[in-house]
C-alpha cells in the first residue's frame, strides 16, 4: 500500500536566463520541491525541511553558506530538523547551539537547530501568523511547542495518521469537553440525592473535591504518556502488567481514604485515581497491540466487538459480586481483607493471560536474539526454542545465557549525538555505509544505529544483525576504534559484507518459520537522519 505522496524538500541551484538574445547565468539557492509516494511501514514517513528557503533577489548570510557546506548529517526529530557540521556553525544563541568534545582522532562535532524562515509561509500568509513564528523560534516557547507535540500528537505527525485525523479529533475534543461538564453536574446531583446536606451540596465542597481528584489524575497521566508511550508497542506484555500493579496500587491508595483524615481525601483519592487512568490507557493501548495479531484475517473489528460483549458480561458480573460484598459490611478492615484477596488473584490472572499470549512477532529482543542464533548456526528457531533465553513474556533478554550469549547493548533510532564523539566519526562511517538505509557506531560500550528517513522494517532486521556481527569481529580482534581506526573501519565493511550476502538467506528463513518479518516493534522515539548518497537509477 503507497500513502499519499510524500513532500521532500531538496537543495538544488536554479539558472536564471535573460529573454534576450544576450544571455546570463546567475546562481542562486534555490528548493526545489519533489513528490514521489513513500510505502508505509513501521518506521513512518515524514515531511522534513532539508534547508532554508530563499526567493528570488535574497541571499544567505556567509555564515549559513558556511555551515551548509560543512553539513555532514542532517537529523529529523519530531518534525524538526537540525544539521550536524565539522565546525560551530554559530547560527544561533548559546542556548540553541551545542558542541560535542571529540576524541583525539577526530574534529569536533556541533549542531546547530533550524527554524523556519518566513519565506516558507508564502506571500498571502497573515501578519498575525508571521508574528506567531517570530513568537515561537524563541527558546523557551520552541521547548515548550516540542513538548506539548510530543505529550499530544503522534510520533511523525501529519504524515503518520489519516488526513481526516484533526478533524476528527477537534470534534472529540469538543464532544469529551461537553460530557465532562455534564458530568459534573451529575456528580453534583448525586452526592446530593444520597443524603449530604443541602449547604453542602450548595456549596459544592464536596463535589469540588471529587472532580479535582479527577483533573490532577488527568494531568499525572499526560505527563506518564508523554514518557513512556514510544515502548507501548515494543513491551505490550510489560506494560500489561505494570499497569495492572498501577492499578491495585491505586485501588489501595482510595480505599485508604476512609480510614484517612477528611484533609488528605484529594491527595490520596487524586493519587489513587491517576494510577487508575493510566492502567486504563495501557490497557487500551496494550490490548490494541493484542487485537492487530489475534486478527489473521485482518477482522479486527469483528475482535474488537466480540472483546467487548466478553468485558461487558465480566464488568456486569464483577459489579454484581461487589454489591454483594459490600452488603456484608461497611467496616474498613473488612473491605482492606478482601481487597487482600482480590488483588493478589488480578495479578495472578493476568501473568497467566501475558504467558499464554504467543505470537511470532518480531520485537527487539526476539530480533536480537534470531540474529545471534543464525550468526552462530545459520538457523532460525521456533518461538518456543527462545524461552530460555528470554524472561518477562518474551521482551526482555537473559545476558549471558549460555549457548550463544548476546553481549552487547543495541541502541535503536538513536541520534547522532549520542552515537558519535566527533565529526571525523560521522564522515567516515557515512562514506562506509553510504549507500545503506541506516548508520550504526560502537560507542560508550553500546551499538548505536541510526535510521535514514528511508528504512523499512527489513532495513531494522539488517541493522540488527550487521550490528551482532561488527560486535563479534571488534571484540574477537581486540579492535579498538580511538586507537586504530583503519582496523576499526575495516570490522565494519567485512561485517557489512557479511550482512549483505546473509541477509537474504535470513529473512528467508524467518518467513519458513512464520515470523512475521513484514514489521519490527521496538521503542522509536521518530529521529532519523539522512546524508548525501548517489541517486538510485530505475532499469527498465
């Protein structure tokens, strides 16, 4: 399936000719603007500003000149774009500019952040949205824009979702503000009509307290999404369970409320609930993740609506058996004996619903370690052949397990600043893997890798084994890249020729088994790269 087709922005030099018969050339920056469709997959496409726009009679300063030239890897994060150069590019301030401390080998490595300039917002654009970006390429303002993007819209947004995704949601917002307000005023009503007095009521003490235990839960929540909800479809299985602990830890914190004094019922009951609305969006987001491998025939919806007739009947029995317990007695210590009870038994489940669920999906770790096996033998094992290497519901890898232990940490869709100590790095790696869909660097005892905004799920598969076996050859040969480069770079183009002629043989044997190589889950936060490489040429 191709998505609509995706905007690149490229650099070019455009000839100005005079309509005359005396004819100049003039050269000038220039965008030239190039559409072509991009497949979709799970490393999502995205629009990306690849340099500075200029018109006609403008020119750019020396100093953006400069670092043009001297630009050496261009990262996209978020939806913005920084440059990574040789030398400071001192395009901005001191806060927005930093530089890396390189090792002896190597030249330092600065980057720089690029902002739009008002030349991109076409001449019929309003005085008042010219003001807004003057307002927002401000520091403070551009941190606060880039936090509240990635605790609200979707990693590579608008590219990544449906053109009708705004709408939509615009809608929901208003339609979510509206209910909220109703229900309000039901909570009003009902802590009125079971019995408080009506000064209270009036007053809306009560009710004010009850609602705001709501609204600090909401914003905890917001905060917890914005942190940890890239690794949801990587981990399904791990968050499963840390939500279902959140939960009882919530349920615990509000039932402590009525052996509390009345002064700590917000805090406790706000406390309590947070953790309850974030089990309820793992939950979601986890059982999402389950539905799409559960759905072989792609009826995800008729899964989905069958899911939910199965929770409906268990909600209604659940509701009924706590009428029913709570009919016994009122007593906090018996309502603490039974939530003793209860709780252990919700964990007790959900570890055997987590075991049972079994599916030949490749996560980071399972990729790992079916790379390490076909390094060392060649084949690819079963899901079950993995158990014993693995633990926390197959997401997680037991390090130096024996019978082909995986010693090195693999950094996925990491960025260039942490990947590389200085621009002699990045230059050379670059002119090794040029013609690849990723980078990757042995740094700080980790494997860095590094995805072109290009890569497709057989390009994370490539990485990862090319990684295992650059890993291999350094460690087997006592390489070390800060005192031997030439040896360094030499691991990695034998590694790299090793990748290329197993891979195939590879992926092949992944199919025979049934793994499902069409996608790879790991915990991409959306940063890319992308350098400068020969055009790929169609034969026909």
């Amino acid at each position: 399936m191709l998505s609509r087709a995706a905007c690149r922005l490229r650099t070019g030099v455009a000839h100005l000719q005079k309509p005359s018969s005396l004819q100049y050339h003039v050269k000038v920056p220039t965008i030239a603007l190039e559409c072509r469709p991009v497949r979709i997959n799970t490393l999502p496409d995205r629009l990306f500003v690849r340099g500075l726009t200029t018109q006609g009679g403008d020119t750019n300063t020396s100093k953006d000149k400069e670092a043009k030239q001297n630009t050496i890897l261009t990262e996209y994060v978020s939806g913005r774009t920084r440059i990574f150069t040789s030398m400071p590019t001192g395009l901005g301030s001191g806060r927005g500019s930093k530089q890396c401390i390189s090792t002896p080998l190597t030249s330092p490595l600065s980057w720089q952040w690029l902002q739009p300039q008002s030349s991109q917002m076409g001449p019929n654009h309003s005085k008042w949205s010219r003001r807004r970006q003057r307002i927002l390429s401000l520091g403070a303002l551009s941190s606060l824009q880039q936090s509240m993007r990635e605790m609200f819209l979707p990693v590579g947004y608008p590219e990544s979702v449906h053109e009708c995704y705004a709408k939509f949601h615009a809608w929901l917002f208003l339609e979510t503000y509206v209910g909220s307000a109703i229900g309000v005023l039901c909570s009003q009503a009902m802590l009125a009509s079971l019995g408080l007095g009506e000064a209270e009521a009036a007053g809306g003490a009560v009710a004010i307290q009850w609602v705001l235990k709501d609204g600090i839960g909401e914003v905890g929540k917001l905060f917890f999404i914005k942190r940890f909800a890239s690794s949801f479809d990587s981990h399904p299985k791990t968050w499963k369970m840390v939500c279902e602990w959140l939960s009882s830890v919530g349920s615990a914190l509000q039932l402590c409320t009525s052996i509390a004094s009345p002064k700590l019922f917000l805090p406790l009951a706000a406390m309590g609930n947070m953790f309850e609305l974030i089990h309820y969006s793992i939950w979601a987001a986890s059982h999402m993740t389950f539905t799409r491998n559960f759905a072989l025939s792609g009826n995800v919806g008729d899964i989905v609506a069958k899911d939910d007739s199965q929770m409906s009947t268990a909600h209604l029995l659940g509701m009924l058996s706590g009428v029913g317990l709570i009919s016994i007695s009122h007593d906090p210590a018996f309502l603490f004996t039974v939530f003793g009870i209860l709780s252990p038994l919700n964990i007790y489940f959900t570890y055997k619903l987590l075991n049972t669920a079994q599916f030949e999906i490749l996560n980071q770790a399972k990729l790992t370690l079916l790379s390490r096996s076909y390094i060392d033998t060649e084949k690819v094992v079963d899901v079950d052949d993995l158990k014993d290497r693995e633990f926390l519901f197959g997401e997680w890898i037991k390090w130096n397990k024996p019978g082909g232990p995986v010693r090195v940490n693999i950094k996925l869709g990491a960025g260039a600043d942490k990947a590389f100590a200085g621009a002699g790095e990045v230059e050379r790696v670059v002119d090794t893997m040029r013609n690849e869909n990723y980078l990757l660097n042995y740094h700080n005892n980790c494997m860095w890798v590094m995805f072109h905004d290009d890569a497709e799920s057989n390009d994370v598969i490539k990485s990862v084994l090319h990684s295992l076996r650059f890993h291999d050859i350094l460690k087997q040969q006592g390489i070390k890249k800060e005192t031997d480069w030439e040896q360094y770079d030499k691991a990695m183009r034998d590694s790299l020729e090793f990748t290329r002629e197993k891979f195939p043989g590879f992926v092949a044997s992944l199919d025979s088994k049934d793994w499902q190589s069409d996608s790879v889950y790991w915990n991409d936060s959306g940063v890319r790269v992308s350098w400068d490489r020969p055009e790929k040429t169609e034969t026909f």
